[in-house]
C-alpha cells in the first residue's frame, strides 16, 4: 500500500489502453515540438522573419475553423477512430512537406498550405483526443492518466526544440519534418491496437445543431461558461504580451541575450513538468474550482513578478513557479472536465474550450505589437497580469465556485 501511495501518479499505466495512448502521445508531441522549430527556421531562410506570423496564422486558423466540427464528429463518431484519420492525414500533410524540403521545391506558399494542412489536422485530433482519456483508464485514475498527459506535453516543449535544433543542424530539416511524419504514424499503429470502453454516441441531427446543443450546456453551467469566457479575456491580456514582448524585456530591463531568453522559457517548462506531477501525487478531490482559480490567480502574480524584477535571477524564479501554477491547475482542468461533463458532450465541450479559449490570442497578440513602443515591456505585461489578477480574485468571491468539486 505503501509503494501504491508513492507512484500515484503513475497508476494510470497499469491500463494497457493508456499506456498506448500515452506511449503514441508522447512521441507525437515530441515530433510536433520540433516540428514547430524546424517550421519556424525554415521559413526565416526562405521568407524572412516577416512572413513567419502568416505561417504560424494560417496554422492557428485552419485549427480554430476545424475544432467545434471536429469536436461534433468526435462525439457521433468513435473516437479513436478520428483520431487515427487525424494522424494519418497528418503524416501525409508533414510527409509531402518533408519530401518537398528535400527536393529543393519548397516555398512560401507551399509552407502556407502545409501549415494550415496541418492546422487542421490538430482540429480534428485535439477534441478526440481530450473525450478518450476517460475510455482507457478506470475513473479513479484519471488524476493520474492526466498528469502523465501533462508530463508528455510539457516535456516535449523542453526536449523538442532541442532535437530539432540537432537534427536540423546535422541533416537539414527534412529530417526532422520525417521525425515528426514517423511520429504520427506511431502514435496511429498504438491507437489501433488499443480498444477504448464503448460510450453513447450523440444522437446525429446536423453538425450546427450538434454544435448548439453543446454550446448550450456549457452556458447552463457557469464554471464552464464563466471559465471559458475569463481565458478568452487573460490570454488576450496575460498571454499574448508575454510572447511579443518577453524578448525586448531580456534585452532592455537585464540587458542579457537569447540564451537567457531561452533559459526563462526553459524555466517554465522545467515548473510545468514539476507541477503535473505533483498533481498526479497529490489527486485533489474537494474544491478543485477553487484550486485552479487560486493556481491561476497565483500564476498571474508570478507573471507580475517577473515583469517587474530588476534582477533577471528572481525572475527565473518567478518563472518556476509559473510553470508549477500551470503544471497543476491545467491537469485539474483537465480531469474535472472528463468527470463532470457527460461522455456524449465532452468532445463538444473541450472543442469549445479551445475555440473559446484562444479565440481573442490574434487580437492580443496585434495589441500587444501596437501599444509595445507606448511604455516599458515589464509595464505593459505587468498591466495585463494585474488586470488578469482582479479578474480571476473575484471569480474566486462567486459561491457556484465554491460548489464545484
């Protein structure tokens, strides 16, 4: 019993489906972090920093037009099924872009149209993917399979960039955009030998439809709407600063380079990894609404911290427990999700998650490009994590919250 107490956040691998699954995961989100890095460099060489945003936008729009579709069909439909669609066509888009990589024929256009190939692909994969996690483990462990989930994530953000830089550098970047093909050919072979528990398929009366009757229990239930709604506003506010601004606040407030860039980043993830896994031990059961809340009202805290440190050293602490907020209060997200909503709706309602989520992120991230010359970096990313703060404080006063366990 001892020993069982001790790995509790590894007991969701004593399900073969999940190990699987996660086996399939965590070498597929390897292969999407080096993808993204290699994709990255490889159209600065060819179309210059300039062009690089239409890229990553295309990409991030062909996900965000495909997610609430896919999270219908994924709810109709088996959802280990799509998910081996999802990779399959992926392995072709990543595939043919690899072929032409080491052809010589790759361009800016072609870029444009694998990317959002590719975008599209995450749409129909991620609301599949986020409905099986309660069909391959037993209900007690989905604390556990959600830490393991978390671990794969975060740790393919630190190990990722770092395989791709190698391998670009040794090979050239077809090798790596390969890696990340293989990679979801794997992660399908694993899906199909898994045989994920049987549950009740909506009831087929049109996509729109389908996608309403989603939409309409999320705002019957205002942890759900409320959080959704709040993220949509923190990340345009929270988040988006950071990515355009992060940079010029190295350089300018600790007048240090991009290794130390590279460093708080990697920070991040290293507290990301940390926090997941504590979650996995720990397994909170009572008051989970209120835990996540208090985790990203302290993760908003940190972020204001960070902003406003002169000492770049602190702010690599601020950054640690940045990562440990989000490590924990992501995979509680996650496991309150998969237990409080019904197994006929949660494709739909993760897919309206992601869409609500990060459907302000372009808005934010173009703000934050025009206000960045108005005032200081730390300023203006210590203003949206104080806004971000009250927000999330006086979702914290709310007695709904209170009741959700």
């Amino acid at each position: 019993m001892e020993a069982s107490s001790r790995l509790r956040a590894f007991s969701a691998l004593r399900h073969r489906d999940f190990r699987l699954l996660f086996a399939g995961q965590a070498v597929s989100l390897l292969g999407d972090a080096a993808f993204l890095t290699a994709l990255a460099w490889k159209t600065f060489t060819i179309a210059g920093s300039a062009r690089l945003g239409l890229v990553l936008l295309c990409e991030a729009l062909a996900t965000t037009a495909t997610l609430l579709l896919g999270g219908t069909l994924a709810d109709r439909y088996p959802r280990r099924r799509l998910m081996i669609v999802s990779d399959l066509a992926r392995f072709v888009a990543v595939g043919a872009l690899a072929g032409a990589d080491a052809a010589g024929v790759l361009s800016f256009p072609l870029l444009l149209v694998f990317a959002t190939l590719m975008g599209a692909g995450d749409g129909f994969f991620t609301p599949a993917f986020g409905g099986i996690v309660p069909l391959v483990v037993e209900a007690p462990n989905l604390p556990s399979a959600n830490s393991l989930i978390g671990l794969a994530r975060w740790s393919s953000l630190l190990v990722g960039p770092s395989l791709a830089a190698f391998l670009y550098g040794a090979a050239g970047s077809a090798t790596v955009f390969s890696f990340d093909a293989a990679s979801f050919v794997l992660s399908a072979a694993l899906l199909w030998r898994a045989r994920p528990r049987v549950f009740q398929a909506a009831q087929r009366s049109g996509a729109l439809r389908e996608i309403r009757e989603g939409a309409r229990y999320v705002a019957g239930i205002p942890w759900l709407w409320v959080t959704i709604a709040l993220f949509a506003v923190v990340l345009m506010l929270q988040h988006a600063p950071q990515q355009v601004l992060l940079p010029k606040l190295v350089a300018g407030q600790w007048h240090r380079g991009v290794g130390a860039y590279g460093v708080l980043t990697t920070m991040v993830g290293a507290g990301t990894v940390a926090g997941t896994l504590l979650y996995g031990q720990l397994q909170p059961r009572r008051k989970r609404g209120v835990v996540a809340y208090a985790l990203w009202g302290l993760n908003a805290v940190f972020i204001l911290g960070l902003a406003l440190s002169p000492w770049y050293e602190a702010a690599a602490v601020f950054a640690v427990l940045r990562g440990l907020c989000i490590g924990f209060s992501v995979a509680v997200w996650e496991t309150m999700l998969q237990e409080l909503v019904p197994d006929h709706l949660l494709a739909r309602v993760v897919s309206l998650d992601y869409f609500g989520t990060f459907g302000l992120m372009p808005v934010g991230l173009a703000v934050a490009a025009g206000v960045s010359g108005l005032a200081a970096p730390g300023t203006i990313i210590a203003v949206g994590a104080a806004i971000s703060v009250c927000l999330f404080a006086f979702v914290l006063t709310r007695p709904w919250l209170r009741e959700v366990d």
